[in-house]
C-alpha cells in the first residue's frame, strides 16, 4: 500500500522542535562514539605506524626492526587495542584490529580464513547480544567498521593473493585499499599502478567502499565519485618531525630529500585521513550496521528459522 503524500506546513509562531539537533548532540557527546578498525597486509608495510599517524597518537608498536642485525618481528596472532581519544571534546572510543601479516609463507592457503572468520565473529557476538531477553541498553560495539587493506607498492600489478583476499573481505567488511610506503615509487609509477590496480578491481568485479545508495544526495555522491577517483590511497606514515623551511613536519627524510606525510603533493594521506575522519566516519558506521551486518543477520535469522521448521514434533 502506498503511503500517502503529507502536506508541509509551517509553524505559525516558534515552538522549539528545531533544538532536537541540539539535544541529539548533547547525548551523543556524553556517549561518545565507537570505531573499530582492522588493518591487513603482509609484513613490513607500516601498518602500525600509519594508524599512529592517522590518529596523532602513539596507539599501537611498529614491529619495524630499530637495528639491521635485530631478527623480524611480526604479529603472530590477531590482536585487539584499544584507546579513548579526546579531542574538543568528542570522545572517540578507537579499536585497532591488528592482523598477522598474510601471504608470508610458503603455502599461504586460505590463510585470510581467520581474519574473515574475526569480522563474523564480532557480528555474531552483536547479534547474540541484540536476540537477549535482558539486552543491554546500549550493546558494546565491536563490529568491524573499516578495513585498511595494505597493498606492497611494486609497481607492478596486484598479487593474486591480494585479489583473493580483498574479494573475500570486501563480501563482510567496507575495504579501503592503500598502497604502502609510496615513496618508494616516482610519481609516473605512482600514477600508472594506481590505474592497474583500479583496472583489476574493475575486472575481477570487487566492490569496494564507498557505496552509494538512494539516501545519497547530489553533493554526497559527488563526494564518493572523487573519493573512488583517489582509492587506492598511495601514502607514507611518519610518526617522526622534520624541519621542512623553518617548521617542523611529520615526515621521512632520506638520501633525496624529505617526504612531507601531509603535504598532498608528496602522498596522499591528508586524503586518507579527511576521508576516515572528517567525511565518512559516521558512513563507515552505518554501512557497516545497514549493509554488511543487516546481510549476517538475515542470513542468521533464516538459518534458524529454517532450522525451527525442520525439527521433528514432538509426541504429545
């Protein structure tokens, strides 16, 4: 039955509705917010230290070795961390999903099995927790808003291994693809690889975060067409100051000279981290919530309820 066109009006004095906005806020600010994020990759792309310099803050080690003669160290395990951080107020409550580096060894089958594994894991933990008699007023929030897939900068195309991967990922989870340390190629190479690596995404059918939907207006759909134009976001992290015309910088410094992290003519983190904090943070939630996590729940709830259909009766 369609639903009948309801006539605007408008208030012939002032009544005061209009501060709910306000009122929201105001809650919103004392709860704060909630957002989880998993980062994958092989080792030794600076997954650690791009976080900490997504967020300006020391929130997870780098495994980098200090020394040349130091052994590797890598993440043997998937690894939560988890910080409140504060700024003018908002609080934001960050978890930091670290992964170990895949496509490390010499049969790296299925080997993205546990990371896909996690992500539904914290969708059935959500779900458990919402079908409780008792629920919690507000259920703790550990579903996987955004994954930051870490892409080797060769230069050349991606690794099989990494079109498996981002499609099994990109079926659970909003998957933002960057390439890695990407000053280790010249702008030209730069350039050219983002375009393979965007022809293959194309080619083997990987949808990739943002989406755009029937909610989105014009100006937000503009806004994800310059985004998907960007991705994969080439970056360089730096927890380090340089001096870079009398200011200090986050940067690398190296035999060529300086890379300025946040100058957008040297990477593209500034983009990165406009896109994940300033433009799309509150999108990464409600995708998560409205998209991936709706399609583990219908599918859950079929389950079961198929499963209720097909039982026995019981004898009277």
């Amino acid at each position: 039955m369609a639903t009948a066109a309801v006539e605007e009006i408008r208030a012939t004095s002032y009544v005061g509705f209009d501060s709910i906005t306000q009122q929201i806020e105001h809650k919103l600010l004392k709860r704060g917010f909630q957002f989880n994020v998993i980062v994958v990759g092989q080792t030794g792309l600076g997954k650690s230290t791009l976080i900490n310099t997504v967020f300006a803050s020391h929130l997870i080690d780098s495994k980098g070795r200090l020394e040349s003669n130091e052994p590797v160290r890598q993440t043997t395990e998937i690894q939560a961390v988890s910080h409140v951080i504060v700024e003018n107020g908002v609080k934001l409550r960050l978890n930091i999903v670290d992964t170990p580096g895949y496509g490390d060894q010499v049969n790296n089958e299925n080997c993205w099995d546990p990371i896909v594994k996690y992500i539904k894991d914290q969708h059935s933990a959500y779900l458990r927790k919402e079908l409780t008699a008792m629920r919690d007023r507000y259920i703790l929030d550990t579903r996987i808003h955004c994954c930051l897939y870490f892409i080797s900068p060769t230069g050349h195309s991606l690794r099989a291994i990494d079109v498996i991967v981002m499609k099994k990922l990109s079926e659970v989870v909003n998957v933002v693809p960057v390439i890695a340390k990407a000053d280790s190629l010249t702008l030209e190479e730069r350039v050219a690889f983002k375009q393979k690596i965007r022809a293959e995404l194309v080619y083997h059918n990987i949808r990739l975060y943002p989406f755009d939907t029937d909610e989105n207006d014009e100006e937000e759909i503009q806004l994800n067409e310059s985004i998907r134009s960007v991705i994969p976001f080439a970056v360089v992290g730096s927890e380090r100051s340089v001096i870079i015309d009398g200011k200090s910088v986050r940067g690398r410094k190296n035999r060529w000279g300086v890379v300025n992290v946040e100058d957008v003519n040297h990477c593209e983190f500034m983009h990165l981290r406009n896109f994940l904090t300033r433009t799309h943070l509150q999108d990464l939630i409600e995708t998560t919530a409205q998209i991936h996590y709706e399609a583990f729940r219908s599918k859950q709830l079929l389950a079961l309820k198929e499963g209720v259909q097909q039982r026995p009766p019981t004898n009277q």
